[in-house]
C-alpha cells in the first residue's frame, strides 16, 4: 500500500511542479490530469477488446496480455457453441425498441397537451405529475412483481415478460415534464390557430405540424430511454425467465454464472452487447449527452 | 374541435351555470385523452402498487395461500436481523466512498476543462461519458478480469511497485466492496462532470471578470463562485446519485457470481440484493419484502429531504441552473 500512495503523491508533487512553471507547465499540468482520467476510462473497454481475442489460457496468464490476441475466430465459434447472441440481441431490440416508441409518443402527447390546451384541472394534473416524480419506485416493486404474475406477464412459455419491460414504465412523469418545457418554448400557438383554421384535425395537427417540429427533443429522450432500457437488467432478470427470451444482460449474466464458461467467448459476448451502443454514442455524442443529463440544466 | 372553441367563450360570457363533469369530459375531451395514457399506466403499475405495497408489509403472504395481518411485526423482524443492518452499512459504505471520487473529481475535471486553457473539449467529455453507455453486466465481467488474483491487470501494475498481489474479490470479502466503489465511481463521474461543465458554461463570465478585477484567487472563485452557484445542479447530481447507491444491485451481483447473499461473508450485500433475495428470488416472503422496499424508500426520501434542506439554507437566489427533481 505504500508504494500506492507514494505512486499517489508523487503524481500530484508532479502537477504540483508543473503549475509552477509559467502558463507552459500549467497547460501541461491540466492535460496529464485530462488524459489520465481518460485513460483510467478507456482502459476497460480496450482490455475487454484485448480479451476477446485471446485464448482462455492466456487471459488467465500472468504478466497479463496487454495486445491483441489470434484467437477472435475461436471465441466466436465456443460463443455461438453455448449462448445464442442473435436471438438475445433480437429480443433487445424488440423490448427496447417498442419501448422507446410508446415512450416518446405518450410522453410528447402529455407534454404537448399540458403546455398547449386549458383544460379544468390541469394544474391539479400537473402538480400530480411533479409530485410522482418525487417517489422512488423502489416503493412499488414488489407488488409490480406479484401484480406481472397475476396478470400473466411472467410466463417461460410465452415472450410476455417483454410486456412488463414496456408497458408499466413507458409513459413516465419525467419525459412528459421534458415535453411539456419543450413545447412551451418551441411550439408557436399561431401555428396550431392557422392549422385549425385550415380545417386540419387536433391529431393531425399534432401528428403533422407538433411531431416534427419536437424531432430534436424526441433524440435527446428516445436516447436516454433507449440506453436505460437497452442496460436494464434488474427487471429483466426477475420477469424474464427462460433463457430463448433473455436480453443481451441477462445471457451475460447467465454466462458469468456458467462455471463451464469458455472466458474468451464470455469477453467476446460483452463486446458484442457494449460495441453497438457504443459506436452509436461516439457518432451522436451530443444527443446523448443532453438526452442522459437531461434534468439537470434548464435549457 | 371548432364547437370546443365557440363553447368555450359561450360559456365565459354566461359564467355561473356549473356543469355536469360529463360535460366536460367531453368537451376536453382531446386534451385528456392526450394526457390519459400517463395517468392510467402511472394509477395501474406505479401508484396502485406502491399502495398496495404499503398495505402489505404490515401482513405476512407467500404469495399463494392467505394474507395474515401481523400488524408491524414485519418491521420489527427486520430491524432485528442483523444481514440487514450488514445490507444497509454496506450499501452506505460503497455509496459514502464513492461519492468522494464523484464529486470532487467531477468537480475537477469540469474546472478544467472550463477553464478554456485546453483543447478538445468534446473527445475529454466523450470519453468520460462512455461508462453511462454502456451495461453494468458488461463492465463488471471486465472488471473483475481486472481484479482477479493471480492474473488481473490491477494485481499487476501493483506488482510492478512490488507489492505482493491483492485478493480482490475473494478473501474474507471485505475488499470486494473496493471493486464495487471503483465501479461506481467509473460510471458516474462523468456522467456529473458533463453536468458540473454544463452549469459553470451557464455562468456569465462577467462574474469571472470581476472577480478577477478584484484580486479574487483561484480558490477564492472556486469555493465563493462556483459552488454557491452550482449548489442545485450538485444537489440534483447528489440526489441521483443518491438514488443510485439504494439500487445499488447489478454490479455486485454480477461482481459476485451471481450470489443472492453478497459473496463470502455477505461482503457485497446490498439493501437491493437482500430485498429481492427475501422475494420474489430465493425467499417467498411477500410482506416482509414490502416492508424492506419501504424502508428504504423511506430512507431516500429522508436523504434527499436532508439535502434540499442544506442546499436551501442559503443564498435563495442561486437557482439559475434550475432543478427538477
């Protein structure tokens, strides 16, 4: 432990120096900082890239590997020999997908009905809505998980514990809040006036001239409710509960528990359910970023 | 819709007149059948359940045969095993640790990279915020390759200072919570940087200025600019975090193996696991399982109240950045 915090300290003597010397030594000072945290945070996904391509002898090896392996092929073949990634991959889609969709179309609709109509009620309505935001659900879980058997959703015949992945959270308080802060500063009243006029109907209204003009708020909230549900694992693990309907989590979670598990296949796996996600997220970086903190800044 | 509008000022104009509710229903009827589907799903999964939760956990059910009301008894058991007071220091420890590499280091990082003295601005903010995206299940796999004893890479680096190799995740079990703080910290810190940056880009820079002018120091700025200023964006961030550590769940129990009871010793039991251990996974204890949901719903609710109430003790005027929850 001693050589730890000396390691510690010496790193900070090191800035220390650095930001005595004049604006030069500060910059640097600030980027060792910068570029060692981003190290610390690009090291495990390289490791598991790393992993994924080596035999299991050799991750188990000591010094560990540090560069890229010949054995990519081989793990690909014991992956497919003892899991079936498609079809979890599949069922991932499938569960995320129609969430993030009934998501966004009740979220926006509530938004949009709350910053556009009056109606008798509404602030009544609205303060419910803040105030649930206010109770944790952990409050509720276990009757939500009675109340998912008794209605059939748990089955290991049938795929309806999909359903209790999508339904009961997909119209949540906090998105039709975000909708409603959106549609009042972006959607014109006279827009909708000079439609009614043009005799279209209130939903082709809203489906026609609202939805596209709230295309930028519905990426910035299908992505947080895309990631959530995407990595969402402790729902799944208790509704799901046959491995043909198992999402990408949960047939990771199955592989770790499996003490026959070939270690390369297992890293290869984890690849394979971070890798689309991830690449997604390097190519729209800032939809995420504002989709996932969203809440915290007032735009 | 065209007869909603000329009802409407109709009805303004000859005002006293009350009508049916029926009546109303249906001349709003657009507005609430936009607004309905929250309302029906939040009544039916969310408030339905968290009412019937409470009602529960003063009963002893199996889920199958009939309910016993056993009055608080259930409450009284709790706070009487001593795998949940383990439960709940564990979960305390693991998010009172991690938060200190959260939030100062969010801190941190966001201060530099406002400070505009370094470039690439977006690649440092991107990969911070690669961690948020991507499952728990699979960064625990990687993380406890990372930690393993005779061949994991942390062993290793420690090795080449030459310290003798650390068992991690086996042992007594005391260290497992390590691997979980480090975990907790990688995922979340910048998930606050992104947001600290976010709040300091807000404040003027005139506020800068000036305080420059007036020979304020670095530190000066920090502790009576900064963080004044940001206290909501920290007490949102410090909330959800908050949250977070309470469904604390995936990460030692994949972390783990696997295991319902926290690994060796119940090192890595947390209050989520040992909820869900007593139902519906493991134990069919229905009741007693409601009562430990509400308990520690209880318990953020009382944190999040204690952390409103600091936050709010001064300065009213520094909500600029706003905050919902």
């Amino acid at each position: 432990m001693k050589t730890l915090l000396l390691l510690i300290a010496g790193f900070f003597l090191i800035l220390f120096i650095l930001s005595k010397l004049g604006e030069g030594g500060k910059k640097a000072a600030l980027y060792l900082v910068l570029i060692t945290v981003a190290f610390i945070m690009l090291f495990p996904f390289y490791e598991m890239f790393v992993m994924s391509t080596l035999k299991t002898n050799e991750i188990y090896s000591f010094p560990p590997r540090l560069w890229f392996g010949s054995n990519l092929m081989k793990n690909f073949e014991n992956m497919n020999k003892s899991v079936n990634l498609l079809r979890a991959f599949q069922n991932s889609c499938t569960v995320t997908i129609s969430y993030v969709v009934l998501a966004l179309l009740f979220c926006s609709m509530g938004g949009y009905a709350f910053s556009i109509y009056d109606f008798p009620g509404k602030k009544a309505l609205f303060r419910i809505l803040l105030a649930t935001m206010m109770v944790p659900a952990t409050a509720g879980m276990i009757p939500w998980y009675i109340m998912m058997s008794k209605i059939g959703w748990i089955s290991d015949r049938t795929p309806a514990g999909f359903l209790a992945l999508i339904i009961p959270g997909c119209a949540n308080a906090f998105g039709v809040f975000w909708m409603r802060q959106y549609c009042q500063n972006n959607v014109p009243k006279s827009l909708m006036e000079a439609a009614r006029i043009d005799g279209c109907s209130e939903w082709t209204i809203f489906f026609r001239i609202i939805a596209p003009i709230l295309l930028p708020a519905y990426a910035s909230l299908g992505i947080m409710n895309f990631v959530n549900q995407w990595n969402e694992f402790t729902q799944a693990l208790l509704v799901l509960k046959r491995q043909k309907f198992y999402t990408l989590p949960l047939l990771l979670k199955t592989m770790v528990g499996d003490r026959g598990t070939d270690y390369g296949a297992l890293m290869l796996a984890s690849t394979c359910a971070v890798l689309p996600l991830l690449i997604f997220f390097l190519c729209a970086s800032k939809y995420f970023m504002s989709g996932l903190t969203a809440g915290a800044i007032k735009e | 819709m065209e007869v909603k509008q000329v009802d409407k000022t109709a009805g303004s104009v000859r005002t006293p007149k009350k009508k049916s509710l029926g009546r109303i229903l249906y001349e709003n009827r657009v507005a609430y059948a936009y607004i309905a589907p929250f309302y029906i799903l939040f009544l039916v999964f969310n408030l339905f359940p968290m009412v019937f939760g409470f009602a529960l956990s003063f009963f002893r059910w199996d889920g199958l045969s009939d309910m016993h009301f056993i009055g608080v008894q259930n409450y009284g058991n709790l706070l009487k095993d001593p795998l949940f007071w383990k439960a709940l220091q564990n979960t305390l420890f693991i998010g009172i640790i991690a938060h200190i590499p959260i939030l100062l280091g969010g801190l941190v990082l966001a201060y530099i990279l406002n400070t505009r003295l370094v470039r690439g601005e977006n690649i440092f903010k991107t990969i911070y915020f690669m961690p948020m995206v991507t499952s728990a299940v699979a960064v625990t796999v990687i993380f406890s390759s990372m930690f393993g004893y005779n061949y994991g890479v942390i062993n290793y680096f420690l090795s080449l200072f030459g310290e003798p190799p650390i068992n991690w995740l086996g042992g007594d079990g005391s260290l497992i919570k390590v691997a979980v703080i480090v975990m907790f910290s990688w995922k979340w810190i910048g998930w606050n940087m992104v947001i600290y940056l976010a709040g300091m880009q807000g404040i003027s820079n005139d506020i800068y200025e000036a305080a420059s002018i007036d020979g304020a120091t670095h530190v000066d700025v920090v502790f009576k600019i900064l963080i004044p200023l940001l206290k909501p964006i920290i007490l949102f961030t410090l909330i959800q975090s908050t949250i977070g550590m309470f469904n604390l769940f995936t990460e030692p129990f994949v972390l783990t193996g696997n295991s319902w009871t926290g690994g060796t010793n119940n090192g890595a039991l947390t209050l989520m696991i040992y909820l869900l251990n007593k139902a519906p996974q493991g134990g069919n204890l229905y009741g007693y399982a409601s009562a430990v949901a509400y308990v520690i719903t209880l318990m953020i609710i009382l944190i999040s109240t204690c952390l409103n109430k600091v936050t709010e003790e001064k300065d009213p005027g520094a909500g600029k950045g706003g905050r919902i929850r």
